[in-house]
C-alpha cells in the first residue's frame, strides 16, 4: 500500500443560488414541476439571444475572493461543442481560455495536520439538463436546470489522500455556505465532484497517467471511489500494465468502475468564444465592494477559537465547517466558563446527527448552563452527554438545570456518601481485589463499575477510583 502514492486533483460543480439561470429570466429553484422554468434560451431554440446574469458574476467573484483567488480583468464565456439529449443547443456556455478567478487556495485541516491546497481556477458555466431513466419504459427530459449557474472549482493535483480530499471538499462547502452563493448539498446535487486520480512511486515527483470518475454526489461515494481507482490502478502496474487516461464510471451500488470513454481532449469540444456575450470586464472597484460583503470565513474563525477559546485547531476546524454550528458554538462559548467542554459536547453528539438543513434543534444558552454543570463537577461526562442527548432530541427546550434537579442526576462527590458504596462494592468483589492486587489493572474497572451501578451512574468517577485504590492499599499484605 505504501509502495505508490495517490496524486489527486478535483473539479468540484457548485450550483449558484441566483434568483434567475445564468443568461434568461427562467427562475433557478430547486424541485420544481419539470420543465415549469424553461424558456427559448435555456432550450436552445434557434434565434434565441442569452443575456449574462449580473448576480452570477457577483456570485462567483465572492467565491473566488474567499478562495484566495485572483480576479481576473477580462473574462470572456467561450462555447463547449457537444451532443447530449440534456443539453438540446448541443454546446455548453462556459469558460475555457479566460476564467473568472485565477488560482487561490484553500487550507485544509486532516489529523496529519494542517495542508494547503491550491486552485488552478474557478470558472462560471451553465448545468445541463436532468435525465430521469425509467426502467423499459425509456428516458424523461427535465430541463428546468439547463441553464442554471454552475461555478467549476478547478485544484491542482495538490490532493493525496480520501481523507484530504474529503476535508477538502468540506471546506468548500464551508466557503459556499458562508459567502451564501450556495446551499453546497450534494444530495441534491447542488455541488458534485469529479476525481482525477494517479498513482506513482512513493517519494518520486513525476505524475502518472490519471483517470477521471465524474458526477460523485456524496462524500462517502467519494473516498469509495478513490479507494477502488487507488488500488485499481496499483494492481495494473503490479501486473505490468499501463494505466490508460480514460473517464471512468462509479457504481455505488457495487461499489466498483468500469471504462465509460477514453479521455477527450479540449480540442473535440471545438472551444471558442459565444459571439453571443460580450467579455466580462471586471473593475476593482467592483472586486473590493463585493470583497466588503464577504462575512467572517473559516480561516479567522478557526485562529479565534484556537486563540481564546485554546481549542485543538482540528476540533476548531470540524466546528466551523458548517456555519450553524460555528455560530451556535459561539453563542455559548460567551456564556460558559467552559467552552472547551462545549466544544467537546458539541463534536461528539450533536454534528453526527445534524440535518442538512433547519436549524440547529436547541439553543446555545443550554448548552452554556449544560457545560457548567459539568465544568463545575455537580454533574458527571456521562450523565452530561445523557442530557445533552436529551436536549437535543426533544422538542420542548429542556432546562438542564431543572432536568438535573427532577431525575435526580446530580454527581456524588461527598466522600462519606461514596464511602458506603465503596465498601459495599469492595465486599463484594474479593476476586477482582485480588486480581488487581496481582496487578490486573482490569479488575479495578469491575469494582468501579459497581459503585456506578448502584448510584444509578451519579458517582464521581475519580474520587471513587482514588477511594476504591486507598481502602485496597490500606488492606493487610495477601499471604
Ligand atoms: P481537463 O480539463 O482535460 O480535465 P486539467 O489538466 O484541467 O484537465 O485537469 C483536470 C484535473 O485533473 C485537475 O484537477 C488537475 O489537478 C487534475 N490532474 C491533472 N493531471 C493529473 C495527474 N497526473 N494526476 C492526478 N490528477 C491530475
Ligand atoms: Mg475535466
Ligand atoms: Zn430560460
């Protein structure tokens, strides 16, 4: 596995939530009636005169700008020859030689650490059309997204693992969902992600052939994908092959690819400018007005959280990388003088089940009260994370001062209270004390467990660790 390094860069599709598609007045909005928002433009009749959307251009520039791009002062959106029942003018408005954004970079944050990965552009096009297949039956056209604003963020190979490019295309999301250009769902398909993967000799600097896996619309499918290609390819070379530069299909059902067509070059999609929209001249007035609506990003807010709340920087990262939590962790980080237990709370049982959308299901003065309550020791983590599970699921606001109160969840920590537990506990387990004075270290957890147990889980989990240790060294020398 370690013999071959992956060397990977993406093309990730983000669909911009303008009002309007990217050069008629058809509404952009997802889940429409099929075919509702169409028009002669966005169907390509014959004749039909596209105007470029002001918004997309502003849409994509914020993008840009929060990637560190550079904007460019002339851009021009070039026509991409192809047939396709999705795409009925038979060419794609997109940009080819002169791109909106130039470079940038994004930093991602793994558990290796922190690494930046650099852009080679980002580009504005228009969606194609969905086709529905119906099993026997043939296949539907829907065109209300033909013509809906796409930006197509273009990496450099800078990406070497499932892991990075997972984070990566986190961060993306971020970006989008910050600037508000876009929702970022790949359930919905509002961002999908096309992989070019090669491998090569680990710790040699010459690039392989790449394949390419298209359309990706979800992170799991992603790191499957890539584990497949990494280990298709390494088998080839193994047995001697050559990697030939094809697109390659994912099937998430089976988890394998098979070859959909080799590799096109630019040159059979016949590029060149649309006669019909003028060049994009870009002003730097205009750049630094859209620049001062650009909110607080990521970046700054993992420095922040690092810096005054001394938080992990990967624990910073994971908590800013969908701006609701972002902001509801800050919320009751000012009000706890714990707020790295509230981080901790928040990472370990609210971001695994949150939803896509709606708002986060409680609010932050809870958890602030919640993360006192354990600061201060009057509750334990367990129980903590108990009613924190609690507040999260229920739909009245539960007050976890008033919910520890009423199921009596308080955290014993009177050592005359514990006492009695302990000593029972002790009586009853002379096997485990012997075992842990024959150095099982095991044995102790069993004893443990049973002061939990019969306090119902309220007993303070150290000093009934020190107790338990004590009474055992106090007992006379085993023969
Ligand atoms: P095209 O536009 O023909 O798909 P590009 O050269 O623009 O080709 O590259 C597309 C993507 O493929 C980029 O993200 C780039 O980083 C990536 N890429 C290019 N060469 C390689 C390679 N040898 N291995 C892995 N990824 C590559
Ligand atoms: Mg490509
Ligand atoms: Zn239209």
């Amino acid at each position: 596995m370690t013999k071959y390094e992956a060397v990977i860069g993406l093309e990730v599709h983000v669909e911009l939530m303008t009002e309007r598609k990217i050069t008629c007045y058809c509404k952009n909005e997802f889940g429409a009636e099929p075919n509702v928002n169409t028009c002669p433009i966005c169907l390509g009749m014959p004749g039909a005169l596209p105007m470029l959307n002001r918004q997309v251009l502003e849409f994509a520039i914020k993008a840009g700008l929060a990637c560190h791009c550079e904007i460019a002062p002339y851009a021009q959106m070039e026509r991409k020859n192809y047939f396709y029942p999705d795409l009925p003018k038979a060419y794609q408005i997109t940009q080819g030689q002169h791109p909106l954004c130039i470079g940038g970079y994004l930093d991602i944050e793994t558990r290796a650490g922190k690494k930046r990965v650099r852009l080679n552009r980002i580009h504005i096009e228009e969606d194609a059309g969905k086709l529905i297949h119906l099993e026997g039956e043939g296949t539907l056209v829907d065109l209300n997204r033909a013509g809906v604003p796409l930006i197509e963020i273009v990496t450099e190979p800078d990406l070497s693992s499932p892991e990075e490019v997972d984070a990566f295309l986190r961060k993306i999301r971020a970006m989008v969902q910050y600037t508000g250009v876009s929702d970022g769902r790949m359930d919905r398909g509002s961002m999908r992600c096309d992989v070019n993967l090669s491998i090569r000799p680990a710790g040699t600097e010459e690039l392989g052939t790449r394949t390419e896996m298209k359309n990706l619309n979800s992170f799991n499918f992603v790191t499957k994908a890539l584990e497949h290609e990494y280990q298709r390819q390494v088998e080839i070379l193994e047995s001697g092959g050559v990697i030939e530069q094809e697109t390659r299909r994912f099937d998430s059902a089976t988890g394998t690819s098979s070859s959909l067509r080799s590799k096109e070059d630019a040159t059979d999609y016949r590029y060149f400018p649309d006669p019909d929209l003028v060049p994009i001249l870009v002003s730097p007035e205009e750049v630094a007005a859209i620049r001062a609506t650009i909110p607080r990003l990521p970046d700054v807010r993992i420095e922040e959280y690092v810096e005054r709340w001394e938080l992990p920087e990967y624990d910073a990262n994971l908590l800013t990388n969908d701006i609701r939590i972002a902001d509801f962790f800050e919320a009751a980080a000012v009000h706890t003088n714990y707020p790295k237990i509230a981080a901790n709370l928040i990472i370990a049982d609210l971001l695994p089940g949150l939803a896509e959308e709606g708002d986060v299901p409680l609010a932050p003065e809870q958890l602030s009260v919640l993360s006192d309550l354990l600061g201060t020791e009057e509750i334990n983590s367990n129980t903590g994370r108990k009613v924190f599970k609690a507040m999260i699921s229920s739909q009245d606001p539960i007050d976890p001062l008033a919910y520890v109160e009423e199921h009596q969840l308080k955290q014993i920590n009177d050592p005359e209270i514990l006492a009695g537990y302990v000593e029972e506990a002790l009586a009853a387990s002379a096997k485990a004390v012997k075992d842990y004075r024959r150095g099982k270290e095991a044995a102790l957890r069993s004893i443990i467990g049973q002061v939990m147990r019969a306090t119902s889980g309220r007993a303070n989990p150290i000093l009934t660790e020190e107790m338990i240790k004590d009474k055992i060294a106090a007992l006379p020398e085993p023969e």
